[in-house]
C-alpha cells in the first residue's frame, strides 16, 4: 500500500474503526494548500471547488464499497495557446475494496474488467480515491474556446517541409499522375525531329 506521507492528499479512514452495520457518510474538502499539492501532482495549473462527498459502506463481511460524487473547478493551459482553459467536473466515483482480491498469475498481467476494484488493506484513503478520481476526470486535450489548431510544418533546412497533405496515402502518385499528363499534351511537337531520306 502506498504511505500516506507520499501522496498529495490523505484522509486515511481505519477499516478496523469503520462501524459494520450501517454507512460512513463523508464529505472531504481540501484546503488552499492541499489543493496547489493535488494540483501540482496532476499537473493541473490550479483547483477550486474540490470536494468529495458520499459513504462507504460494508459489502458482506470484509468488503466495503463507496459511491460518491466528486465536484471540481479545475485550471489547465490550453494545448494550443497555453492560455488558462477552465472546467467544472461533476463525476460519480464507485470503488470497491475486497480482502480477497483475486492477483494476476503467470507471465502476463491483463487490466481487471471491473476497475473499480482494489485489494483492502488496514486503511481506506479518500484523500487518495479524491486525487485519482480528479485526475482521471480531467480533460486530456485542454482547449480555450477560439483557439484553432493549425498545420504542423517539419523539416530540416534546406529541405521540402511535410506537411499533411504531402504524407497523404498516394499523395506521390497523384502528382506523378499530373506530371504525366501536363507532357502528354506536347503533342505533335513530340514526335518532331529528324526524319529519313
């Protein structure tokens, strides 16, 4: 299990203390400081608005399971522009801890179908769930609302630059095509030159 102490946020919850007849019902809200940390380690340019609510309740008699609702205003730089691009996330998160979670064998590890579930150990963190489900909610491919992506041009100096249209399937071919049928249309003028006696 990851320690607290490494993680950008921690509200660790002691499993051995949780109550097995009824909900825990939380309401998580970092504050200023913890949210530059969240932020920096999910490369966010600034949070506001953070907060997990909902409860974790016990599924049989050493599992749990939470629902919650994670609520953000997140900060990103626009991918085009670099200018500060804003967005409100509202994401259902579900999570399950089971005791005897099954582990991956033999050479290859393939992802679980249900990734919502993890192995439980002696302390459930929201501070964590909160930070990763944030992270996960983010927009990948931040863009303010005028910003227009334009052509990417590479080339070494004193060569063509490619562009789109020049790596194109067949883009070759058309313009050989073309060329082809700009000499055809000599003619006459073609078959022009010495002649027998």
């Amino acid at each position: 299990m990851t320690e607290a102490s490494a993680l950008p946020f921690s509200h660790p919850l002691r499993v051995a203390d949780l109550p097995t007849r009824k909900p825990t019902r939380f309401s998580i809200t970092p504050s200023a400081p913890e949210l530059a940390t969240i932020a920096a380690a999910i490369g966010a340019d600034a949070l506001r608005k953070v907060q997990l609510t909902g409860e974790l309740r016990p599924l049989g008699r050493t599992d749990w399971e939470l629902e919650a609702q994670l609520g953000a205003t997140v900060v990103q730089p626009c991918i085009v522009t670099l200018a500060p691009v804003t967005t409100r996330i509202e994401e259902p998160v579900a999570r399950r801890w089971l005791r005897d979670l099954p582990e991956p064998s033999g050479d290859e590890i393939e992802m679980p179908e249900d990734d919502t579930q993890e192995p439980l150990g002696a302390v459930i963190d929201l501070g964590a769930v909160l930070t990763e489900a944030l992270a996960l909610a983010m927009p990948l491919y931040p863009r303010a609302p005028d910003a227009e992506l334009r052509e990417a041009v590479f080339t070494e100096p004193g060569k063509a630059a490619l562009n789109d249209e020049s790596v194109k399937p067949f883009a070759g071919l058309a313009e050989l095509r073309a060329r082809l049928a700009g000499d055809g249309e000599g003619g006459p003028d073609q078959g022009s030159g010495t002649g027998g006696a």
